[in-house]
C-alpha cells in the first residue's frame, strides 16, 4: 500500500466521530482480551493440563490484559471493562454521555472474542467430550467461556469476592496513572496493568475465577448459552451469572473512591517534584 | 462527580499534615500486600495445589508488593515494612519521630489486610478443614497469614535466615533506588523491587518463609490468634513468632550499611554521568 | 582490541550496502531466535519434562524472540519472520524489492540455528531415543525443530489457528510501535513483543504449536529432513509443513489490515499528544 | 547516621582508588549473584521439588543475576563474570590491567555467596542426607554450588555448550548495551540481562547446567571441596571441572566478535537516530 493509497483511504473512511474511532477501539481492545484470555483457559483445560495450569492462565490471561490495552489503549483510553468505565465516569474522567456506547462495544467485542476461541478449538471441544458441551461435571467446558462459582461459594461470599477483586483492581489502576504518585512512565501502564492482573489471579482466582469484568463474562456466557451449551450457563451455581455483573459495577466504584479518599484528594497542589517522588523520598538525606 | 463537587469535597477534607497523608498511605500500601500476598498463599494451600504452587506464590506475592508500592510510593515512599522505615531512619533518609507512626499504620494495614483474606476466602476455609482452625498438622493454615519455620531450623539457623534475607533486600532497594548507581527510571522502581522479592523467595524462602518484615508477620498473626486458630500462633516452632519481628529489623540495617560502605560511601561527588553509568562502562573504547 | 585496530577493521570490512548489513541482521537475528527458542522446546522434550514444561517453552520462547529483536532491531528492524516482512511491505513500511533478500536471511538463519540445537544436544538426541531420529510416536523429536498439528486438528480448523494468531501477532506489534497510540517507550518494544508472544502460546499454542513464522518452522524442519529424521517430516500430519507456511503470510497481512482499519486509519493529524495519551485519558477531569 | 556523621564518614572511609571501588563492586555484585542464585537451586534440590522446580530456579537465578547488575553496575559495569570482563578487554572496554583483580573480586565474591548458602541452609543440608555431603547419587548436593554434566554429555559436546551459550550471553550483551543498535534504556540494562538469562538457561541449560561463568562455578566449587564434600567436586563427571573454566572464556570472545563482525563494525557513523531506530524502521512509510 503505497503513502498516496495510504492517504486516500484515509481521507474516504477516517472516522471524524471521537465517539464511534473510541468504539471501534474497545470492541478490538476486548475481543483481544478475550479470544486471547479465554484461549489460556481454554488450552489449560482441553489439553488436560498437558498445555497450561494455573501459571499459563495466570500469566496469559494478565499479557492479553496488557496487549489489550495496548491496542485500545490511545485511542479510548483501554478499558476493556465496564467497570473501567463506570469507575471513570463516577470520577469524571469519562463523560457519562459515552458510557453507553463503550459498555455495548466491550460487550459485542467479548462475545466476538468467545465465538473466536470456540472456533479455533473447534475441533479440540468435539475431541473433548464426544461433541457435547457440557457446564458442569469432569468435562465441562463452560467455565473456560464465563466464570462459574467454586462448590463451596455462597453468594454473600461471592459477592464480596467480587467487590473487593474489582474494588483493587481499579484502587490500583487509578495509582499506576496517578501522575502526582509514582506514576509507571507512559506507554508502560498496560505491563504494569498485566502483573496487576497476574497477583490478582494469584491471590483472589480460587472462588470464582476473578472475572472482575462484566463484559468479559456476560458477553461470553451467552455466546456459550448460544453455541450448544444451553440455559444451564446462567442457572448454574445458584443462577450465578449476575454476581460478575452486579459486584464488578459496585467493586469498581468503591475502589475508585477509596483511591481518592485515602491518597488522590491530599496530594498537594500543583508544584511537581515535591512531596510525590520516591526516588526523592529515598534520598531526603537533611535531617535528623 | 463533577469537577466542582471534587473541588469543595478536596477543601472539606484534604489533608494539610504530611504525616496524616503519609500514615494513610502506609496503612493503604500494607493492607494492599497482605491482602494480595497472603491471599496467594490462601489459594495455593486452600486449593491443595490445584489452584497455586511456589511459582504462583512467589511471582504473587512479588507483585503484591509492586502494586502496593505503587498505591503508596508517591506518598509515603512505599515502605510497607518496619524493617525498610528503620533503615531509613539510621541512614537519615526518614525523620526519627516518624517511625512510630509508620510502623504503627503498616501494623494496622497488615492486621486489615488479613482480615480480608479471612474474609474473601471464609467459605473455603470452612470447608478446607471443617470448620476447624488449625496451626499445625496436614490442615494447617495459619501459614497462609504469617511464617513458621520449617521443621528442621533451629531458631539460630532461622534468626540468621532472617537477618540475611532482609540484609539483602535493603541493599539491593538501596541499589535500585541509588541515582549515582545504575538507577532504575523513575517509576519503575515498584517493578524492579517487585522482581527482588521473586528471587528472594525463590531462593531464600524454604526455612520459615522469607518473612522479612515484622508488620507482614505480626499483623496477621495477631489476626489469626483472635479469629480462632489461638495462641498456638505464637508458641508454635519454639515460640518462633518473634524472630520475624526482630531479625528483620537487624537484618535490614546491617544490609543499608553493607550498601553504603560497599558502594555508596565511595560516589566520587556530583560530576554526574562521568563513573557511575553502566552504559557508559560498556561503551569505554579509549584505551589499551 | 584497541581502538586504532577497530577503527582499521571497521575501514577494511564495514558495510557500506545497507541491504547486506540488514540481511546479515535478520540472519543473526533469526539464527538466536531458532537456536534458544527451539532449544526451549528441546530441553523440555529431551528431559521429558524434567527440566522444562509449558511454561519454561512459552516463556523461554518469548524471551528468545526479545534477545532476536533486540540483536536485530536497530538494524533491521527485527523482524525475523517472512510474516511479519510481508506485512511490512503490504502496509508501506519496507521496500517490496528487499523483502526476498529479508525472507532468503531469515530461511538461512533459522536453518543454521536448527543445526545449533542439533549440535547442542546431540548427545542428548543419541541418548533419548536409541539413535534414531522419530518423527511420530512416544520418542518423537521432530516436534523441537518444526510445527506438528494434534491429532485432532484437522487442515481447515489448523489453517485457521495460524491464520487468526498471525493476525493477532500483527495488529498487536503494529499497536506496540504505533506512536500515535500508547506505543512502548523506545527500546523496550523487544520486550513487550515478547510479553505477545507468551499470551499467544498460552492460548493458541495447543492446536499445532503456534509456528507463526514461515522461516521459523519451514527452516527447521528443511534441517530435519535431511539431518536424519527423514522426508517424513514433510508427510507427517496430512502433510501439514504447508500450513504455517502460507496461513502466516495471509494472517499477518489481515492482522496489519486490520489494525490499519479499525486503529491507525482515525488517528487525528499530526497534534501530538491531545487525543493519543492514555495517561491523559485517565486525567481527563474536565467535564460532567 | 546524620548529615554531618555521614560527610565524616565519607571523608575517612571513602577510596579515592577507582580500582578498589571497582573491586569492592564486583566482589558484592558476584556474592549476590551466587547466594541468591545458587540460593534458588538450594531451595529447589533441598525442597525435594516442593518448594522449586525448573521454573523458580530458572526465573528465580535470571532474577539473581538482574539484582547483581543493579548493586554494581554503576560502578565496576556489572560484570560479575570473568568471562564478561575478558571480552571487555579484548573488545577495548575494559583496561587489561583491571583484569586480574575484577576476576580476583568475582572470584572472591562467589566463594563468600556459596557460603553464605550453606551457612543459611546448613540445617536443611544436615536433615536432607543426614549429615552426609554428596557429590552425586540420589542424595546429590554438589550440583547446588557447581555444575556437573549430564550423564550422557561428552566433553566435547559439553565444551562446546558452553561455547555456544556464553558466546550467545556475550552477543546479546553487547546488543542490549550498544546505543546505535535499539539500546534497552539507561537503568533498565539489568532487567533485559535477567530476561536473557530465563531463556538461556530454559533452552541451554539441560546438558551441564549452563554455568557460562568462571567464577559462578570455580569459586563455589572450592567451597564445595573444603566444606565437605571432598576432592570429588573435582573428578566427578570425568574431571569436568575445567570446562565452565575455559569454554565461557573461549565463548565471551567468540560471542563479542560475532556481535561486532555482523551488526557493530557496520553502524554508519555519528548521525545519531537515523537509521537504528526500530521505531523509525516500523514507521518508514515513505516509499514503493
């Protein structure tokens, strides 16, 4: 493609509308997130953990976090998440105008990105279990699409699980960007992101899976309601498909504030370089 | 939240005492730690393997601190430790009359933070072990919230295991923060630190499990003494509970001096870039 | 070697061909990326899983393609795979008429770092499998040099598994250099690239191994066939040794595409740093 | 330690001799790599698995060597391997007078860390073969300080494994260091070096061990031999002691050369930023 095609390509079908260009990014940014994440999943449980275990989904699902991000990242701001989004709205960094249209893209893109793992393993999934998909028992395969309670969870608990995943997840998002903190250097947020994602698949993974993102399990769980697996995706576990729905949105919120309340409100006005530098908190020699 | 709404809750309750906002971030930074680095070990032992394993909690628990240095760095400088506040102290890069307030606001956050993990994983425990809250024996668990020693070690072997490990975590956080050493970029530091404590536990983790910091250890245990596993906490191992209390805290003082005579004491003055540039020592091509 | 005797070698031997300089690039930069990566995939093959598993071949594999970019980048732009050349030249950004001296660089390169792993453990080969050099069955070798489809997958379902991870391999290093999104800071874009490369074999590495590279698989498995495993390696799997050849080049011209057209295409024109900032994203505090 | 003690401290104790302060640098640099990363295969070997694995000693000794380069990279370069410091000689890096004692201090430093891993571990050495030291069979601790070849290496074969893998770390080096190539950023150097590492011991490390460096294996191996183990450190594996001697030297040289034959010698001069930027190169659009 040559610069002059280049450009005039671009003059026919560039996309002056902020609001469709930053749609179109984070329907790309949450495929991605899912049609790689749940392919980490998806290759630990198929191959029988010949292929993957806890370390692969772990760290797999924590880089197509980061890749994710790095796609969508400047143009919408690399949600991936709507509750990214409703955290920044609820702190104004998003315009509540946009919320709707963010949240359907993340939607379409996770449901986009389930069709494209179940695709890609199609023939692994007939292999598995003679062609039948199945939710629950030795060969289910639903839990590698959306997330699905552990036998001992109750619903308070996996509540509360879920409000404190996603309540850290963005306390330590709005610190990683926090300019006035010790901020990661631009262009380096979504790695710091990715092993954000890694200690929080370590250390909270076990109940539920840490979906911590409705769009990442609504939106592949009724593409498995759709492909084969049937209903018993939302009845199962004692109907718990709306937790990761529900507790991610209030999770995200309260992690938002709590941010702001015990670090962001202090920081002191602008003079930079002051008060929010660790380097320099390391080398106060003057005093004492 | 609107900008103004923002604007007058930063006037209501906006810190003006730097050690208020500084106690916050600690307690904040601490409860982030434990939360997420206990909660690595809570899935590894809970799960009974199937869910984690060294290398999770390992690589867990090291990004449990990056994150929690991130949320409190520009604060704080990131402590999260009594060990590194003391070494701080000795070495004139935090106020004496500081200490107390930091090591108390990082007791909290420990003691918090493990509460959580009680909390998020209380279905699990339960069932783990029948409702019964074991120190010692095959459903031990009070290893998830603070360390004992391997049956082989002996207090002396273990107190000097406590005081090597947290020697060399002080010098190599000196190092990474040193500006006239090979530096690592502002922002990054959380990271590098983050990849410390990997090897750290890797390699130094298997007598008593690499403590190395007595608001990590104590914190916890005294949650777990309250919560029903009982005094055993602290008689266990030979009354083990208080080397990680105080081999930390000799340990991190002789490593920031070791650092100091090595290395830091011999900075030829201010002429920067000139020695102390590792890629400039590459790249030495006027001689022979 | 002082420096007047380099400043003599670089009289009498340096490059003035810039295509040469970058052929001898992409050659070394290829050799490293074979000789470590299918060395991974070797020493875990070798030891039959007692010094390497999925993770040290995902991981190990990743970071070879980050020390090969590293090595080639700055000449050649490192892109040690015909896949990504083609992609290259398909959107603009390298020269049709060097892209067979790029690809005939690469093919050699990974050809002659098959022979290194060979040459390497060549004890280890004689040992594990009595001599003989079997592509198929328990004692299998072939699978360390070349891509070998499961017995599962059939040539439709393998074709589309090399032609979607390409893609993904494309959009998402187009992402990783794009200036105008949240692009990697320069000089650590090698690593991000290896970070893709450890998401894309944990989650599509189980159908056939993830080749995505014509001169990654084609070259070492050349070296097979006439190092002793035989014309086998070209029949073995219904004749597969065509696939990662061509679903590549079509999935890595469809990934640039694709990024082109849902990413690159909207940028805003040339004022830097107002809308492509995903620090300022989160700081957008200015409305609602 | 106030202000003013510290200035008077700085004037008694701090060496005016760039050479002392150098040796002090490598001496520390090289302790660090071998208590920590001889430290990782203790805890593994001692664990019986249960507390290591492949990974952790792999991760876990890349990460040794990362925290190595931080403590004295500004200083002395970090070389922490006589096989490093040679090729700075010969490539016109490193003063030849230097030589003998950098090699002397990482001589020195690795026989310090091996001790410090007994002393640590000298409880779990004793419960581990009751008391008894071995240099192989089932109860083998030898392999925790040195390395030993794998029962079906030849020495040649061996020989040149260590050729191959230390002229590949020396390569690599050199590309992570040369600013006209795509330079790791100032201050990140040691994370690329730990990165370089995971792979060639998850690819090169399963005929011997992957050594690479003469003072990681002569300097414990001395400990080895007076600590109890005896004079079989020494013959064991057909005398191979001398290998991991030699061939990293052989290798460093070999790899530098190959570094500066194919990419160094052809850096077109001083117009910085023209053509060796992997970031220019993906974007050049100007052109077919």
């Amino acid at each position: 493609m040559s610069r002059k095609s280049r450009r005039s390509l671009k003059e026919k079908f560039s996309l002056k509308n902020s609001l469709v260009k930053e749609a179109l990014s984070e329907f790309l940014g949450t495929f991605i997130l899912i049609a790689l994440g749940c392919g980490c999943v998806g290759q630990a449980v198929l191959s029988r953990g010949e292929h993957g275990g806890p370390m692969t989904v772990s760290v797999g699902f924590a880089m197509a976090v980061t890749i994710a991000v790095y796609v969508s990242g400047g143009v919408s701001g690399g949600h991936i998440n709507p509750a990214v989004s409703l955290a920044m709205c609820v702190t104004g960094r998003l315009k509540w105008t946009k919320l709707p249209i963010y949240i359907l893209a993340q939607f379409l893109g996770a449901f986009v990105g389930a069709a494209a793992v179940f695709g890609i393993y199609y023939n692994a999934f007939m292999e598995y279990s003679d062609g039948k998909l199945e939710v629950t028992g030795p060969n289910a395969t639903a839990q590698i699409f959306a997330t699905y309670p552990a036998p001992y969870l109750s619903l308070v608990n996996g509540f509360a699980d879920q409000v404190m995943s996603t309540a850290v997840l963005l306390l330590a998002i709005f610190a990683i960007f926090d300019t006035k903190n010790n901020s990661v250097p631009k262009g380096l947020e979504p790695i710091a992101v990715g092993l954000l994602i890694i200690v929080l698949t370590c250390s909270l993974g076990m109940n539920s899976g840490c979906a911590m993102n409705p769009a990442r399990d609504l939106g592949p769980r009724l593409f498995t309601a759709i492909a084969g697996w049937g209903m018993e995706v939302f009845t199962a576990g004692n109907n718990w498909w709306w937790v990761p729905i529900v507790a991610p949105l209030v999770g995200g919120v309260l992690g938002a504030m709590t941010y702001v309340i015990f670090i962001e409100i202090h920081h002191s006005d602008p003079q930079p370089g002051e008060e929010n530098d660790v380097h320099a908190k390391y080398e106060m020699t003057n005093m004492a």
